[in-house]
C-alpha cells in the first residue's frame, strides 16, 4: 500500500536550469578577490563538477561553504569564513533569477495531500536548508511538503541507500510503502530502487536513460502523477 511520494527537486519540482556554473560562481569570485575573478571562477566551477561526479563514486555529502573553502585552500587564498558566507549569499543571489517551481507542482502536491498521501522532498545538493526553503516559501510549495530532506545536512547524497532511507524514515514510511519521482535514472530512480521504493521518471533530456535501470512508470509532467498512482498504487481508493 503506497503511503507516501518522495520527490527530487531539481528538474522535477523545479524546472531545470542548464545554466553555466560559471555564470553563477562569478558574482561569489568577485566578492573573494576582484582582482583574481576569473581564477577563483574557474576554480569553484572545477570544484563543483568534482562534487557532482561523486555521485557515481564515494556519494559522500559535502555543503557551499565546503566547496568554497576548498577552492580557496587549492588557490591559496586566506580567505575568512565570514567572507566565505558572504560569498554563498552571492552565489544565491546569482541563482536567483533562474530558478521557479513548475507552475503543476503545487496543485499535484496539494491532490496527493488530499488522496490521504505524505509528500516528502529529497534534494541532492551542496546548497544550505534555507536556500531551498527561501523559493519554496517564495512559491507556496512549504506547507505542502511534510518533510524537507536536503543532502548539505547528510552524510551521503543520492543515489546512496541511506539517503532514501532517511526520506522514508521522516515520514514515517516503510520504503516500499513510497514512491520516488524523479529525473535522473542513476541518482533517483537507481537510489530509490535499491531500497525498495517504487519509481516514477519524469525524463530529463540532459539525464539520459541508463541501460539497465527502468522506472516502474514515466511520467511526462506532474499532473499525470496524481492519476497514475491512483490507477496503480490505490486502486481500492
């Protein structure tokens, strides 16, 4: 009996955004050191693109101020760790104007709610909680998430088991008793499986499909999920 539906964030929640890391890191340089910009730059986008690859390696967690700290230690940059914060806040402030919610998200949301379902969010990211927290706030989607998971808090990132446990123990779930809906085959739909959960793909052109790993469903868009796991999952319902 499905009790609960996990969703990823980035590209599924949330639109995607291909923007260039650079872009984003720029604005966080320039605060550190106006005179070295596009050293630090670089520098921090290497750093994230190392973050990021662990994913199919170690899966161990990491938060902003760690990648900004050790992008200065590898520049030798005597940089505070006030600054350091500054420095994540423009680096938010970069990020701003990129990032919106699917306009589908709060009404599917608020119809798996009603179905009598627990809604839980779990996010691979390097971000801290109150980024994340300040576009859902922004959005109306807080309320509607019984709980907020964000791997900046936990040992290990998606697609390792632990982190998919810990989604299904905050909401008070057996694993098999939820569904993960997701973007990326390894890190969402791998991760998921591998505990037990059941799967939904919200495909991502810039997450191809892996072969070997396949959803229990697909969807194209949110509003195909309420009656997907009505018609699937709660038939008695």
């Amino acid at each position: 009996m499905v009790a609960a539906v996990i969703f990823d964030w980035g590209g599924t929640l949330s639109e995607f955004v291909n923007a260039e890391l650079v872009d984003a890191w720029r604005l966080a340089a320039r605060h550190i050191d106006p005179a070295h910009e596009d050293e630090i730059a670089a520098q921090l986008v290497q750093v994230e693109a190392d973050f990021w690859a662990t994913t199919s390696s170690h899966q161990r967690s990491a938060t902003l101020a760690d990648l900004l700290a050790q992008a200065a230690t590898e520049l030798g940059l005597d940089v505070a760790e006030a600054l350091l914060e500054e420095a994540a806040v423009r680096h938010l402030d970069a990020w701003t104007p990129h990032i919106s919610h699917d306009p589908d998200a709060a009404p599917a949301l608020a119809a798996l709610r009603a179905a009598g379902l627990r809604v839980g969010m779990l996010s691979n990211t390097h971000w801290p909680r109150t980024f994340h927290e300040r576009f859902l706030e922004r959005d109306g989607l807080v309320e509607l998430i019984d709980a907020r998971l964000y791997t900046s808090e936990m040992p290990f990132q998606k697609p390792h088991p632990s982190a998919f446990l810990a989604a299904a123990e905050a909401l008070g779930v057996a694993p098999a008793d939820a569904v993960f809906v997701g973007d990326r085959p390894w890190d969402d739909i791998a991760g998921a499986g591998s505990v037990g959960m059941r799967t939904v793909l919200r495909p991502n052109p810039f997450a191809p499909d892996i072969e070997g790993i396949e959803p229990d469903a697909r969807i194209a868009g949110l509003p195909e999920l309420v009656d997907l796991i009505r018609s699937k999952w709660l038939p008695e319902r």
